[in-house]
C-alpha cells in the first residue's frame, strides 16, 4: 500500500492554516486536477480524491486536531477512533460529491454554468441573458426617473407559439433524457466510479424533440424581434450600477425559460456640474471685486438657484459647501453637498472710464499686497 501523502503538503498550506486558508487552497487544488479538466491524465483522478480527503479532515476542527496528534493513524478502523472515514473507501465518487457539496456545482468553479441557469440538472433551453446599457442626466439622477427602452431579442414565433412544432403538431418529450436535457454516465476504473454528466445528444439538450418544425422559426420557437421595456431608475444611481430585470432577455427556445435583462447605468457629463461620489462641484466666476469687498451672488443647483455670501477678502478658488443641496445617497436617505468654487474673473475688455477707476483702486490696494515669500494661504 503506497504512502499517504501529508494532508497539509497535499493541499499546499502550513501547519497553522486558517479555516478560510484552507478552503481557499482546496478549491485551487480540486479545479486544477478535476478529472473533466484532465480527462487524459489517468493521475489526475487520484490526487482530486487525495486533496478531497485532505479538506475533508483539515476543515473539521475535531478531526484536525486528532490528524495533528496522530496522522493518518487516527482515521484507521484498527487505532479505535470510530472514524473509520478514510481506511481505504473513500473513492472518486465520494471525492466528487464532496466538491459539489462544498462549492455548489461545476458551474460556479469552471464558470458559465451548465443548462443555462438550471444549476446544470435541467434542459439547456433557456434564452440567453441580455445586457444594455441606459444613459442618464445628472438631473435625471437627482430625481430619479422612468424609461422605456427598445430592446432587440429573440421574441416567442406567433406561428407556432413557442413550442417550435408547425401548425397541427407538438413537440415531444425526448425519451433518452425524459426532458431533462442532460445525461448521466457512471464509468467504473482502478480509482472508483467516474460520473460525468453532458447535454443529451438525442436532444441536444432541450429536452423535448420537434419531428415537424415550425416553418416560420425553423423550430426553434423564437424569432429576432423588439420589446419595449420599462425601468423605473432609483435617484442616486452612479455609472456602473446596474438592475436585473427576471425574464427580460431572450425568450427560450421551444418553451423553454426566459433569460433575464441587464440594464446598465451611464451617468453623462454634465455642462455645469462635475460630480464627486454624492457631491456636485460648480465653478462660480466673479469680480475680483467681489472678491475683494464680498458680495452676495446667486449659484447654480440641481434644483435651482441659491444666494451664496462671499466674505470680504475671500482668495480665488476658495470652495465654499452648501449642504443638503447635491445627489439622493442611493438605499441610505439624505443627499450630499454642492461645492461652490469661486474664481477671480479677469475681464479681457475695459472701457477708458473703467481702466482709470481701476487705476485709482490699484494704487490703494498695491499697498496691502504681502511681501514676497510670505505665506499668503492658511
């Protein structure tokens, strides 16, 4: 009997490994060596069962800690330890359950999933899910909004109503698969029973069988078409975010089940208004006389004007805030600020009264200039 190799070497951690740790190193081990990955590599097969067998015991505090003091020992029939788990039955087949228990499916580890949303146990009939993207104004953003969109999909063919059979027959459930769409294979070898499960190849995996197609969608039950989709858009949305809309998306084929509608947020630029997560940022130009004296200017908001005082002596760019007057905070209630930032705006034409006032005031100001190298802001 070969060498049991050591459970944390199998599954390439330390001693001291968190559960978390573990469970990590586990799913790499168990996707790199899955036999549907490597059906060429005859090993591959032993050693997903040796890091099955190892997660098995490492992520079982009570079994850990008797692994750590005894080894492999405490896990045979003859050492008196009741677990009798790993004393030689453990085979393919137990591994393979074990990582569907653990991680859900094949679809979720190898991506894409099998049977089109059927957690891979049903026909693979279902429409394909969709995916638009919907531009927005930022007022649109503040107020929240509804839209209706066009969407181009795969719509149910009125001429056989979806089931794929022309007018005056039905389709039928395939008998191979009795409308499952997948079969199952069980192949016993040196290491255990292998399973392995695939579309059905009478049906190709819709589950049902169309002797007399319908000649409008050749049998299919769907032809491309348009849909008109409404959204009700919350306010605060941000690009990026996006709503899933159940059974939105193509319709399925002869029967089968919808995909469902992703529609995506793109939040546009706006002329006046440059945002910053929940706040709104507004470049206010003035007077360097306002600046200087202070002055009471009305600013641009989302929702309207509002009077902002300037103090006397305010520098360029100083930002001032106006709370409460910018985007909804999505799901969280209340709504940023505004940021008002106000720029000294030099004028590039004068009239010959205008220069010889400003004359004037530049000799007095002049003199309350601050000497160089001082600091000017605080």
């Amino acid at each position: 009997m070969a060498t049991q190799r050591d459970f944390y070497e199998t599954l390439g951690v330390s001693r001291d490994a968190t559960e978390q740790e573990i469970k990590k190193a586990y799913r790499k081990v168990a996707v790199k060596e899955h036999p549907d990955r490597n059906p060429d590599d005859p090993t591959a097969a032993e050693r997903f069962r040796e890091a099955t067998e190892a997660y098995e015991v490492l992520k079982d505090s009570q079994k850990r800690a008797q692994y750590d003091q005894f080894g492999h020992a405490a896990f045979q029939q003859s050492a008196g330890f009741g677990g009798g788990a790993y004393a030689g039955d453990f085979d393919l087949n137990d591994a393979l359950e074990s990582f569907l228990r653990n991680f859900g499916g094949f679809g979720d580890i190898f991506g894409g999933g099998m049977g089109g949303g059927t957690g891979g146990r049903g026909p693979s009939n279902r429409g394909h899910d969709l995916q638009i993207k919907l531009k927005l104004t930022l007022k649109e953003v503040a107020d929240g909004t509804t839209k209706k969109l066009k969407v181009r999909k795969q719509v149910l063919c009125s001429g056989c109503g979806g089931d794929g059979a022309a007018a005056g027959s039905k389709a039928t459930t395939c008998t191979q698969c009795n409308g499952m769409g997948r079969v199952r294979q069980v192949r016993r070898t040196l290491l255990g029973q292998m399973v392995s499960e695939g579309a059905c190849p009478q049906c190709q995996g819709r589950g049902s069988l169309v002797s007399d197609p319908c000649h409008d969608c050749h049998g299919t039950g769907t032809l491309r078409g348009e849909e008109t989709v409404e959204v009700r858009v919350p306010a605060g949305v941000s690009t990026g975010n996006f709503m899933e809309l159940p059974g939105r998306g193509d319709a399925g084929h002869q029967g089968g089940a919808n995909g469902d509608l992703r529609v995506v947020m793109e939040v546009l630029e706006d002329d006046v208004f440059e945002r910053h997560g929940d706040d709104v940022l507004v470049d206010m130009p003035v007077s360097p006389l306002d600046l200087i004296l202070g002055a009471k200017v009305e600013v641009p908001t989302i929702e309207g004007r509002v009077a902002l005082k300037i103090p006397a002596g305010t520098q360029s760019h100083k930002i001032f805030r106006l709370r409460g007057k910018g985007l909804p905070r999505l799901n969280r209630g209340g709504a940023g600020d505004q940021l008002v930032r106000v720029i000294g705006w030099t004028p590039d034409s004068l009239s010959k009264e205008d220069k010889e006032s400003l004359e004037k005031l530049r000799e007095g100001l002049s003199r309350s200039v601050p000497a160089p190298g001082r600091k000017l802001f605080s």
